[in-house]
C-alpha cells in the first residue's frame, strides 16, 4: 500500500528447494518491519525466540527474493504485482 519495495535475500526453510521456500505455509511465523537503527531493540525485545533477519526494503517500487544460490528468482514491479493481485482468475 506504501509503494515500498523490498528485497528478500533470506527465505526459511534451509535444506529445501527454492520452490518449497517460496510457496510453503508455516504456521506462527510473522513478518516484522523495523528501521535498521532499532534493530538491536527488536532482537532484545525477541531475545530467546527465532528471529531471522530476512531483506531490506527499498525505495525502488519492486520486489525481488533470491533463491538460496543468490540468483534473483522474483524480480516484478509493485504495479505488475497488484494488478497480478486484483486480476480474477480466468480457468
């Protein structure tokens, strides 16, 4: 809604296949979005639970995730995604 991009340079789910990565569901995960200067607040305020830092946003409206070799898997605009999103589907 922000016309914020991100870049995702770390997805879980280690030993699985990138595809597995992108698409599986797991439950009481949460994303968090905080300013690289309070980032030591928040891992304090999570201390003892599993954090993992996963990207960084960016000013560029687009979203990018990388496969585990580092290869840009996802890489779409803001807009082709939101109307990706609004579209109906067609059978």
């Amino acid at each position: 809604a922000g016309n914020i991009g991100a870049d995702v340079t770390r997805l879980p789910g280690d030993g699985l296949s990138d595809e597995a990565r992108l698409f599986s569901e797991s439950p009481s995960r949460f994303l968090l979005e905080v300013r690289p200067d309070r980032a030591a607040d928040l891992e304090q305020a999570f201390a003892g639970l599993p954090l993992t830092p996963i990207g960084v946003t960016t000013a560029e409206p687009r979203l990018r995730i990388a496969g585990a070799a580092g290869e840009w898997l996802v890489w779409a605009s803001l807009a082709e995604l939101k109307e990706a999103w609004q579209k109906p589907l067609r059978w």
